[in-house]
C-alpha cells in the first residue's frame, strides 16, 4: 500500500508525481486507474505545495533571526 503523501518527503513525493505524469501521458492505463492516479497527484501536488510553504516561511524566519529583512527572488543568470 502506497504511503499516505503527508508521510512522504518532498523529494519521494516529485518521484512519485514524475512517475504518475508519465503513467498518465502513456495512456496505457484503465480510466478508473487513471482517475486513481490522478488523484493521488493532485494530494502530492497539495502536500509538496503545504512544505515549500513551510521551508519557506522557515528561512524568512531565520533571516529575520540574522537582520536580513526580505528574501530576493533567486536570479539565475542568462534568463
């Protein structure tokens, strides 16, 4: 049995949506199975959303700790 999302880290909850995306754009799979698949992406996709946000507000916390007062949006040359 498949490990409830809240209990994945957000690095096996990626693999898993990888894997699910790709089952699905194959199109190999049953509808009552894809329906299935679907949904448990959409509960990983909510999850891996919930603990960003939570790393997130983290590291504005601890900048605050260290006097820096904003994030900056990370800048990644040649775009």
């Amino acid at each position: 049995m498949a490990k409830k999302p809240e209990n994945l880290s957000f690095e096996d909850s990626l693999s898993e949506l990888e894997k699910i995306v790709t089952d699905l754009e194959h199109g190999d799979i049953a509808l009552d199975d894809a329906l299935k698949q679907f949904e448990r992406g959409i509960k990983l996709v909510r999850n891996s959303q919930s603990k960003l946000e939570n790393a997130q507000q983290k590291v504005a916390v601890l900048m605050q700790e260290e006097g820096v007062d904003t994030l900056k949006p990370y800048d990644i040359e040649g775009e």
